[in-house]
C-alpha cells in the first residue's frame, strides 16, 4: 500500500499521472459510498428539476436522452458522449470528473452531488452498452 502510495505521488510529482478506467473511478466512489447502483444512477440521469427561470433541466438538458449520443451546451458547443463505450476518454481522470461533477451538479440542482449520486451516476454511464 505506501509503495503505491508512493508511486502514485511520484507520478503526479512528474506531470505523468497515467489515465484510470471508468471502472477505477467508480471503485473510489463505492469505497466512500457504498454499492452504486445502476438503475439509481439512470433515474439520476434522466431526472429534470425545476430551476429558477421555471424550466425543468436535467443532465439529458445538454447530454441527451442518449448518453452514447453527442450533446450541445447551452452555447450549442457540442459535448462528447457521457458513455465510456462511445468516448474512451469519459471518466478517466478524476480530476476533471470531480470538476465537472461539481460544476453541473451546482448549475442543475443548486447543490453539490453526494458521492452516492456520482457512483450511481458512473455506474449507470458504465453499464450503458
């Protein structure tokens, strides 16, 4: 353990940092949550909440119904899919997880996600085949 430790911080220490599957991230997730939950996570996903101006948003707002399908920002900048199985890239640093995690979960329900909605949330992303 304090030599993976350690290892790890020698990675990040060179600028190096290797690239975690969806899989690792969403372990780090249920080590502070628990079981995720697949189905929880898709209600998640296709949930819309009132926001202030009286329109119903949700993550399916930009990312579409479809998370394998390319979405568009509000700005109609298109967002790559949210599903690993159509974008290798998706929840493989936890950096920009955690990043985007808060941002969209600030702008769509006015509060911070618990880790209990990020691992369902990655769990469902992750089953999506």
């Amino acid at each position: 353990m304090k030599r993976l430790f350690l290892l790890s911080c020698l990675a990040m220490l060179s600028g190096a940092a290797a690239a975690e599957s969806p899989q690792q991230i969403l372990a780090a997730y249920q080590q502070q949550a628990g079981n995720a939950s697949a189905a929880r996570g898709e209600k998640f996903f296709s949930t819309k909440v009132p926001q202030a101006n009286g329109v119903a948003a949700g993550c399916t707002s930009c990312h579409t119904d479809n998370p394998r399908a390319i979405g568009k920002t509000r700005a109609h900048k298109a967002i790559e899919p949210l599903a690993p199985v159509a974008n290798r890239e998706r929840f493989t640093d936890p950096a920009k997880v955690e990043k985007w995690f808060k941002r969209n979960c600030k702008d769509v329900l006015d509060r911070e996600c618990t880790v209990q909605e990020k691992a369902d949330f990655v769990a469902f992303l992750i089953s999506v085949k």
